[in-house]
C-alpha cells in the first residue's frame, strides 16, 4: 500500500470521524436561552434607539456579535431533533419556540444589511411638501392628528412612494432570504413553517379577512354617502365592481365568450317574457269570467308566437335552457309555473314531458350565489353597458 492509498484512508477516517462528532455534538440549552435573551435586549435597544432619536441601525453589527447562535444550521436541527423526541408536553413547548426563533433569526442573521437599510429609510428620510420637511417616521403622527385634509392626502401619497420605490423591493429580498432558509430546513414553502410552528391556518385567516370585509362595507358605505353629500352636495352612486375571470386555457376562454354570446341572445326574451306576463297578470284581474281569461291568454299567445316564432325556433337547446333559467330570474316564478297558471296542470305537465326528453327542464330555478353566478355577473354588465 503505496503513501496515496494511506492518505485518502486517513482522509476518509477524519471525515468520517468529523461527521459523527458533527452528528453527536451536544449543546447546552441554557446557556443557548441566556445569550437569546441577551441578543434580545440589545436589539430591543438598538431599535429603540432607532426609532426614537433617529440612531443608524446596529443591527449587522449585534447579529455579528452573536453570530454562535445563528450561524450554526447544526444548533437548530439539534433543537428539532430534541423537540420531536421529548415527550413532556411543557418541554416540549418550549424546544419548539426556541426552534422557531433559531430559525427565523438564521434567517435574519442573513438579511441584517438589508433590515437595517429598511430601518435607516423609515428614520433618515425626509419627505418635503409645500417647503415643509417631515420625517418620515413622523408622517403617522400627521396623518392622526393634522386637521388639513389636503395636507393628510398629500403626505400619505409622498409616504407611499417612499414605501413602493426604496421600502418594497428590501423587503421582497428579506422575504427571499426567509423562503430559502425554510427551504434549507426541509419546508415546501414559508407558509408551511408558519402554519407548523405558529399555527398559522392562511384558508381561515382569508375568511376572517373577508368577513370583516363584508360587516363593514356598509358602514363605509354610509360614511362615504355621508361625505359627500356633505363635502360635495351629491350623492354617490352605488358602483358594483366585477372580477375578472381567470382562464387556465384557450378552451375556457371559448367557452366563456360562447356564454356570453347566448346570453345576448335570449336575455332579451327573458325581458318581454316578464313584461308581457306582468301586463297579462294585470289584465287577467280586471277579467270576470273564466272563459274571457282563456280568451284572453289565447289571443297573447297567438300574438307571441306569430311575432316571435321563428326566432325562438332558431335557438340551439343550451339557448333554451338558459332562456328557462333566464325566465325564472327576470319574473321570480319557472317557467313550469307559468305554465300551469296560464295554461293548467296538465298542459304544464305535458311541456314538462317534453322538455325533460330534450334534456332540460322546466321547473329549474336561477340560482345568482350558487351556480349561475357567472350568468348573472355576465347580465349585469350587460345591463351597465359594460359589454
């Protein structure tokens, strides 16, 4: 065995070697917690500091100072390891939150330039309106209590450019940097580390968003009206705004513009269908008899069908099991009910007969929460002109 040969063996020993200490080492919790304590106090400090007298951010150079803690990716997966095989709940508990916080500071520790870029924008910049300088951690001050409206509307926007052109895209870099360590540490995404060590359920988070949402657009509503009637001596007219629809495909889109084409075909005659039967309805009571009522309804009847026939037999069967959903949604009754109060119970049923044979059916309702609401958004556009 020739000096090669023993090198690469004593090599392969000491790596060996090393990864077994690297996989045995141990570290002392305690000692671990007090330095996280008092890395804690120095940034609570440090940030005060920042935030009060307009101090440049220390934060690189307190994480360089503790960077034992969070440099070591081998410290946090031993604190995993500890926390999935303790079996004292209390305990437990606890490894878990020190997991987190080595975690999400790992994660800091490499971002500091950029959070004390952040923090040095929001103590540092000045924004100067109308020869007035304002520090920019003073603006949620002036926004609370200045009486100018002018002066409010004005600020918020110099804020928000401050926010979009120097405060956003740092973030959208921390916020990188947080992904890859969640990533680094066997996590899918940043929210699965979230909704794991925090608990974070983001489907009942968006529910709770949306229904708070939905109790307070009324109460802006009113507030809105208010104003302006009050500022400006109008009133607001009420504005529905309508999601765009999202395709994944060019089939998709086809058959959306394919809807909206019948409905421009038959909303029309769902129109006169609820114009012509509310003025039956209203002749029909002045009507004393029954056989003027037939009279009647025989001579609309005969009036609609020469009129109108030949353009109704030209409607494809998706036409006409949109006009019957149609129908119900512009009178409030199906058209099977129409049907058997106009004509009687066995007409209705026989048109109920032969519709079923042609797939579609008379009695069905139209359902705007549910699963017509995409016809319905589709006919108030059209009715606002939109399309």
């Amino acid at each position: 065995m020739n000096f090669r040969q023993h090198f690469k063996i004593g090599l392969f020993i000491f790596l060996l070697a090393s990864c077994l200490f690297c996989t045995e080492r141990g570290y002392d919790l305690d000692k671990i917690r007090a330095r996280a304590e008092a890395f804690d106090q120095e940034i609570t400090f440090s940030w005060y500091e920042t935030d009060n007298y307009g101090r440049p951010s220390r934060m690189a150079e307190i994480y360089e100072d503790y960077r034992d803690l969070f440099t070591d990716p081998r410290l946090i997966r031993f604190v995993q390891q500890k926390m999935h095989q303790e079996q004292i709940p209390r305990e437990a508990r606890r490894l878990k939150y020190l997991y987190r916080y080595l975690l999400e500071e790992f994660a800091a520790q490499k971002s500091t330039e950029l959070t004390d870029q952040i923090l040095d924008v929001q103590t540092q910049e000045v924004l100067e309106l109308d020869r007035q300088k304002v520090a920019f951690r003073d603006v949620a001050w002036e926004l609370s209590n200045s009486p100018d409206r002018k002066w409010r509307r004005d600020l918020y926007r110099a804020r928000g450019e401050v926010i979009v052109s120097k405060i956003n895209p740092l973030l959208r870099q921390r916020l990188e940097i947080q992904r890859e360590t969640c990533a680094q540490f066997g996590y899918a995404h940043y929210a699965e580390f979230q909704d794991l060590m925090n608990s974070t359920d983001f489907d009942q988070l968006a529910q709770l968003c949306e229904n708070l949402l939905y109790q307070t657009q009324f109460m802006y509503r009113e507030l809105l009206t208010e104003t302006a009637r009050q500022v400006l001596g109008r009133p607001i007219e009420e504005v529905r705004v309508y999601p765009r629809p999202k395709f994944s495909n060019r089939r998709q889109i086809r058959r959306y513009s394919r809807l909206i084409t019948n409905i421009k075909k038959v909303y029309p005659f769902a129109k006169l269908a609820k114009e012509k039967l509310a003025e039956m309805d209203a002749h029909i009571t002045t009507l004393r008899t029954e056989h003027e009522k037939h009279k009647y309804i025989k001579q609309m009847e005969d009036e609609l069908f020469g009129e109108y026939e030949d353009d109704l037999k030209k409607l494809t069967i998706t036409q006409g099991r949109l006009l019957i959903k149609l129908i119900d949604r512009e009178t409030g009754d199906t058209t099977y009910d129409w049907v058997k109060e106009l004509k009687g119970s066995l007409s209705a049923f026989f048109w109920q007969a032969l519709a079923r044979i042609f797939g579609s059916n008379l009695k069905t309702e139209f359902d705007a929460a549910g699963q017509d609401r995409l016809i319905n958004d589709i006919i108030l556009m059209i009715d606002a002109g939109m399309i």
